[in-house]
C-alpha cells in the first residue's frame, strides 16, 4: 500500500483501477529495456541511499551495498521529527493500538478516484502478523498532544533468496501518510528509520515495490485483469469496448463455465499443510528470486481463510498425493456515492505449484471458482509463469495501466532479473 504523495518504499497492493481491454497484450518489458539512460527527474533522498543507482545499471559487483556492523554501533537513537510528533511504535496485538492503525488506514489510505480500497481488521492482521512479525519494525509517527496517528509504515522479516544466496530482509508492504501531510516529506526520515530499527535486529536489505520510479528497479512487472462480470465494469467505466463489438457479445465472451474441469480439484484443508509446503519449496527453486518457505510461512500466507485467501489443491483419487495447488486472495474496493453498486471484488492470484497440471488449466478453474463466488475479476502481476498464458484466458493490461516496480535496499544485482524469474509476491 502506498499513499504517501512522495516517491516511497512501499509495496503496492494495486496502483488504482485501470479501464481493461478485451485484447490481447504484450508481456512486460525487461528492465534493461525501460529504464532511462539519462533520468531528468532528480531522486535527492534516493541518491544518498544504499540503493542500485541509475550508474550501477551494468555492474559486475553483486552484493551488499553497506556492510553489516554489530547492532551496538547502529545508531541507538531514532530520527528526528518535527517538535509536534513523536514516534509511535503499534501493537497490532493490542487492539486500541490496531484499531487506532486501521481507522487511520482507513481515513488516509485513498485514491484519486472514487474507488477506495478497504483493508478489513483481519486482512490488515494476515499482512502485518507473517510469522516472525516483529512490533518494532512497525513504525508509526503521532502527534504528541493528541496521540493521533499521522504516518505509518512497516516492515516484515523474511528469508529471500537471491540466486544461490539466502538473505534475512525486510519486506516493506504499508506505506501511508496523513493526505494532508504528504507535502512535508516524512517519507525519507519513515524509510530511515525502518532501516534503522531493521538494523537493530541484524536485517540490512529490504525489498519493495511501487509504481514510483527510483533509483533503480531490479525488475519490473505490469497488473493484468481478467473480466467475470463486464456489465458492471463496464457501468462502471472500468472496460473498455471496442466500437466493433456490442456488450451483449463482451458477456458472452468473457462468461466461464460452471463447473471446474480438473479431476481431484478440491479446496486446500488443514491436513494438507505439509504436502503443499513440500510442493511449494520444490517449485520456488525454479526461480531467481523467491522468499525461503516452511510450514509456518504456507499455514499463513496459502492455508485458506475466509475473506481472505483461497487455495485449492490437485490430489490423485487413487494415490492420494497432492499435485498442484493454486492460490488467490481477495481484495476489495468501496464505491462511494454509486446509487447501483457497493464495491468491487477481486481475486488476485497468489502462490502456486504446478508440477502434473498446466497452470493454464489451474487458473483457468480458478476463474470459474472465482466467478461462482461473485468476483467482478480476476487480476494477476505478470510476474513468475502466470505472464506466459494469461492472453488466451482473456487476461489484458491496458495501455495506460503504471509499471510495478520491485527495488532492493543495501543489495547491489550485476543483472536486472526478467518478471518470469520472479517468485517473491508481496502483498
């Protein structure tokens, strides 16, 4: 989530709606191909950072930017903040302290648009509360007289592996600025402390993504959509239809079977924790970038939960084995001031393994489960293998939809990495 109003270091859960073509389009760029030679945009804060710089593009060093030193030299004190505000670190097990995080979410979380994205309690605890969540990495800015929240963001701890190499990051997922602060750069002293509290519990490398451009992407993806109730998207302005075809014959076309085609296709249960996390581990080594998974990491982000993430698994009626599994989670928007509908749901598509069936043919029953379930659409990053098929299941990215760009502080890469070979999603 970003709404900052500066170019930040937060994920991006989505960067707005997008009118959506029935058409085919292109796979995303590689970054070798987007970046500029000679940016005209100057990135002050950015260009003081452990970060890949536009100058590193080609570099034969790979590695850390800034070495690791014992935690009893970081800096012990936090930044600075203006005489009005104090640093406020949040409990999402404490409920005031949560709820004070989510009222401020959802006040300031915001869109120009009238498409609001609405983070429920629990989805907002699934994001932050990743096994081995640490309080102190969530960040948050108060003002002292009030103690009203103004600015937070946050960062979980994960293991990602980088090629051959394993490294212990922070991945920064909630970025949010007060929408009448966003002119005072709390942004960089937000990042600077994050990475010094990271710091403090021996994490050096964060990764991000955003649709701010920055010194220096490492890879960069696009969103595609896939249609399931085009009536409604288009009443809503959201579909784009070609004056050589009717709606009539847009609903026909992008309207899913029933039933679901896969033999032994069946919604992921508790027991079936230890199989999937065995065909998830197996599957992520095909990648040059994943995160490193155990149990705990797939009964948090794939075990289903409801309002939250569907998974469904493959298993052979005769052997009993688990085959395949495919994951998606679900992301809502409110529409304000629309006499017709409420809000708008999607189905966003998540881990998977596709060992014994095509992932073509897994997400393409997802699309029915998901159109039986009332999604108005199915949307995916082109990133890891999804990207190689998504055109013939009418998925399309608009012209005009913003790049997803995935940065990594404090790490410096010799190469841009291709979206096929991106396994990490963040949320």
């Amino acid at each position: 989530m970003d709404q900052s109003g500066e170019e930040s270091s937060s994920s991006m859960a989505s960067n707005g709606v997008s009118p959506c073509e029935i058409s085919t389009g292109n796979p995303a760029p590689t970054l070798m191909s987007k970046l500029p030679s000679t940016p005209s945009i100057r990135h002050f804060f950015w260009e003081k950072q452990p970060v890949m710089q536009f100058d590193d593009i080609e570099t034969d060093e790979q590695g850390p930017i800034m070495a690791p030193i014992p935690s009893s030299e970081v800096q012990q004190v936090p930044y600075n903040l203006p005489a009005i505000f104090e640093w406020a670190t949040i409990d999402i097990e404490e409920d005031v302290s949560f709820s004070g995080l989510h009222r401020f979410l959802d006040e300031n979380y915001q869109e120009a648009s009238s498409f609001i994205y609405t983070y429920s309690k629990d989805f907002l605890r699934w994001v932050l509360g990743t096994p081995g969540n640490t309080k102190s990495l969530h960040v948050g800015v108060s003002t002292k007289k009030a103690k009203k929240l103004v600015c937070f963001i946050s960062g979980v701890p994960a293991f990602v592996r980088i090629q051959e190499e394993l490294l212990r990051v922070s991945i920064v997922n909630i970025l949010c600025v007060h929408k009448k602060l966003r002119s005072k750069r709390f942004v960089p002293v937000l990042v600077k402390e994050l990475a010094r509290r990271a710091q403090l519990e021996g994490i050096w490398q964060g990764i991000y993504a955003t649709t701010h451009f920055c010194p220096t992407p490492f890879c960069i993806s696009k969103w595609s959509d896939r249609a399931l109730n085009p009536v409604k998207l288009f009443n809503l302005g959201l579909l784009y239809v070609r004056q050589t075809i009717t709606l009539d014959q847009v609903e026909s076309l992008c309207k899913v079977p029933t039933e679901t085609t896969i033999r032994g296709l069946r919604k992921m249960e508790s027991h079936d924790v230890d199989k999937v996390t065995l065909l998830l581990q197996a599957h992520l080594k095909r990648f040059l970038f994943a995160p490193e998974v155990d149990r705990h990491f797939v009964e948090h982000f794939v075990a289903p939960k409801e309002g939250l993430v569907q998974t469904y698994v493959v298993e052979n009626p005769e052997t009993k084995a688990i085959t395949d599994f495919c994951s998606f989670f679900v992301q809502k928007k409110t529409l304000e001031n629309n006499h017709q509908y409420s809000e708008l749901k999607y189905a966003v598509l998540f881990y998977y393994a596709a060992s014994i069936t095509p992932l073509e043919k897994l997400v393409g029953d997802l699309l029915i489960v998901a159109s039986r379930e009332g999604f108005d659409a199915v949307r995916t990053h082109r990133i890891a293998e999804y990207s190689g098929f998504l055109d013939r299941l009418l998925f399309s990215t608009p012209p005009n939809a913003s790049s997803v760009n995935y940065y990594i502080y404090n790490y410096r890469l010799q190469v841009a990495f291709d979206p096929i070979n991106m396994g990490l999603f963040i949320l």
